[in-house]
C-alpha cells in the first residue's frame, strides 16, 4: 500500500496558487496570467471578503477583548479592527485591598504597597496574604505609570520562595494610566501572587489589581434613535446600554449610564475585520475549508471581467460552495425546546 504524504500543505495556499486556480478555471491558463491580471484578482479577492464580512458571522473573525472604564466618560474609541459588537458584558469583580489582616506587598524596587493603595498618584511587585492565608485570584489588572513595552508573567507561591507559573502575559505596550485586565486561565488558591517582567525593562505601575468574585452582567445595544433620547448622558450608574457609532475608521462605542466608579471593566465580543490580502506569498486569513468557496467566489469576479459569458455559471457554483462552507462554520450546541399544554 503507497505511503500517505503525512502533511497538510493544503491548510495554508499562497495567495498567488489560489488566484492561478481560479483563472484555470475560467479557461485562462497560468503562462497568460500577466502581472495586470494578477493584480485584478487580488484586489477581487479583497472585495470578496468584504461581501463575506456582510453577508456573515464567520466564527474564525470573532474575537474578545476588555475595555477599561473610566468613571464619568460616556464614550470610548475602539480598535479600527472592530466591525461590529456581537454581546457586550459589565464585568464586576472584587480587589484584594491592603488592609491590616498581615497582608504585605514587596518589590525589588520602589515603594510596592504603592501598587495596591487605589492611589494612581503612587507607583511601584509580589502580594503576600500571609501565613495561613490564601485566595483565589480570577481576574489581575495593571495600570503603567509611564507608557512602556512589557513582558511578563504572573507566578504564585504558597511559601513567597518557590514559584509557579498563572499565565504568561505576551509583549504588549502598556499606555500611561489605562487599565489592562486579563483572565486567569486556570485559577488557583495560593498564598502569594506576583507580577515579574522577564522582557529586559523596569515595572513602573501604578496599581495591580488581584482581583476574584468576577461576573459579568449583559448590557444590551440601542439604536441611535433611542440613544438620543436619553436627557442625560452624563448620569453616572450602572452601565446598562451602549450604542455602537460606526465610523469609517475606528467605531465609537457609548454608554449609557457613564460608568461609576465601582465599574471599571467592559468585557465584549465583536466581529474583527480580515486582513486583506497583502503579498502574492502570503496566505489568506480564512480557515482552509473556505479555499473552495474563494476560489469559486474569485473565479465568478474573474469571469465578470474577463469571461462575461460564463459569469452566470461562475455564480452559481460559488454559491454552492459557499453555504456549503458556511453551514460548517458554526457552533455545534444542543438546543431544548419545551412545550406547555
């Protein structure tokens, strides 16, 4: 019996392998495929996944991310990558403060109980509950005092000599005086939790937060309309509402009420835009078993151009691809649906 390959080459197809597909298929054959006509399917292909972004929910776009509020502020910018919010979640959670139950706080340098006094005038990195003592911590968050790069890794003890490892934090640029929250993948009770940079550079914060107790509490999205109807948009409570103003380059997301102090976190799911296509070397953002609906998509784009004659043919089989595709992409959960009499 011939061996099998053992590779799986086809779940990652250079960009130019896939336009050359998709000519071929109109009749037009590689040696013909000019730099011109090269140039024509990428910016179509471009297109195409514009219309996917549209016309769907691709799982593989969906993504999750906290923003940090700021008591009072009614909107926030979010990334240019956002497209769209699919559910936004109130996060609530509580601080293990610095209180006099043999608590301490320790650095390497600077004042480290600094880091956990809710005072952002004072900066600092380990937080000890003492003999006897343990919590567990779900949820950590680090305001910078200066904007810098960090590399770290929150570690946990039960005697503050040997450590383990919580969760790595990759290297990321922290902003001067905004909140950066981060999940605990797998939560521990432990006596001692400490944040280490391992990156090359100097923590300078100005407060960590060990919290745990998290909820999440769904705020729901209102029109435009309804948004502006609301007399105050300053009135600081509960979040309960957002509206999402779409703007061409970076969507502007407003609550209402404005955040009160105790309310600090907004964690939400959105929709992130694909990358576009790039170089003819790279591959496409979209899990392989949407090749065929690209390439049948792109094909149809093609023949519009080039073969307007089987345009029509063309269509249709990218259609056939394409739910056939998107019927796949999606979340595999049991539903029960109870009657009454």
């Amino acid at each position: 019996m011939p061996a099998t390959s053992g590779t799986y080459n086809f779940q990652s197809v250079e960009v130019e392998i896939l336009i050359r597909e998709a000519y071929e298929r109109i009749g037009i054959i590689g040696e013909f495929v000019e730099p011109l006509k090269l140039d024509s399917a990428r910016r179509s292909i471009n297109f195409l996944l514009l219309d996917w972004m549209d016309k769907t929910i691709n799982l593989w776009t969906l993504r999750m991310a906290y923003l940090p509020l700021v008591t009072g502020q009614r909107q926030y910018t979010l990334p240019n990558t956002v497209s769209n919010i699919i559910q936004a979640n109130l996060r609530t959670s509580t601080r293990q403060s610095f209180t006099d139950n043999g608590t301490a706080a320790s650095s390497a340098g600077g004042i480290a109980a600094n880091a956990f006094d809710g005072n952002p005038l004072t900066a600092c990195i380990s937080w000890d509950f003492g003999v006897g003592n343990s919590q567990q911590i779900t949820f950590v968050g680090i305001t910078a005092n200066t904007e810098e790069t960090y590399t770290l890794a929150v570690e946990y003890s039960n005697d503050n000599i040997n450590w383990t490892l919580l969760f790595n934090i990759d290297p990321q640029t922290f902003l001067f005086g905004v909140n950066v929250w981060f999940d605990v993948p797998a939560p521990v009770n432990a006596r001692v939790y400490r944040i280490r940079e391992f990156g090359g550079n100097t923590l300078d914060i100005q407060e960590i937060y060990f919290n745990n107790n998290t909820f999440d509490f769904v705020i729901s999205d209102v029109s435009k309309y309804e948004y502006n109807t609301y007399p105050n948009k300053y009135l600081q409570s509960r979040p309960s509402v957002y509206y999402l103003d779409r703007q061409p380059f970076a969507p502007i997301l407003n609550l209402w009420p404005t955040p009160s102090p105790q309310y600090n976190c907004l964690f939400y799911s959105y929709k992130k835009l694909m990358q576009d296509v790039g170089l003819y070397t790279n591959t496409i953002e979209i899990p392989s078993r949407f090749y065929p609906a690209l390439v049948w998509g792109l094909s149809w784009h093609l023949a519009l151009k080039f073969k307007p004659d089987i345009a029509d043919m063309m269509e249709a089989k990218y259609e056939q691809s394409f739910n056939t595709a998107t019927s796949e992409d999606s979340e595999g959960t049991n539903i029960s649906i109870r009657g009454e009499n």
